[in-house]
C-alpha cells in the first residue's frame, strides 16, 4: 500500500526534542505555527499521529491530504522570451 503525503499545521512553535518523535516527517518552524509534512503509511498512522500531537498538548489548525506519494511537486513558472 503506497503512503499518503500529509501537511500538518500546529499552532505555535513546537520544540526541536518533540519533533524528533515525528521521523519520518520533516518540519518548518515559524513562529506562529509548526508545518509537518511528510509521508504516512494509512489512517492508523494519521491517527496514531494526532494522538501523539495531543499528548504534547498540540493544537492542531489543518490537516491535508496533498497527495498518494512523495511531496508536492515544484513547479517553475513559464517564463516568456
């Protein structure tokens, strides 16, 4: 079964200790919130996720599901010449 690609934000800036939990995800920190993102293998491990994030006492502001494999492509903007 191939993993989704998962963004998740959290309000606030979540310490460097507590992100290690998070090992397969990578994370963006700024001041008013923490972006992770990464893959996650199905619903259990979304899941498992959230109830990892809410022992942190987390508050979690958006969950998206971007897509079924790897992170979002970047894309270049045509140029014109």
């Amino acid at each position: 079964m191939a993993s989704a690609y998962y963004e998740i934000r959290v309000a606030g800036t979540m310490p460097a200790e507590i992100l290690l939990d998070f090992e397969r995800l990578t994370a963006d920190v700024a001041p008013v919130e923490t972006v992770l993102h990464g893959p996650l293998p199905g619903q259990a491990a979304l899941a498992a996720l959230l109830a990892r994030l809410e022992e942190f006492g987390a508050s979690v502001m958006e969950i998206r599901r971007l897509r079924d494999q790897g992170p979002p492509a970047v894309t270049s903007a045509p140029h014109s010449g």
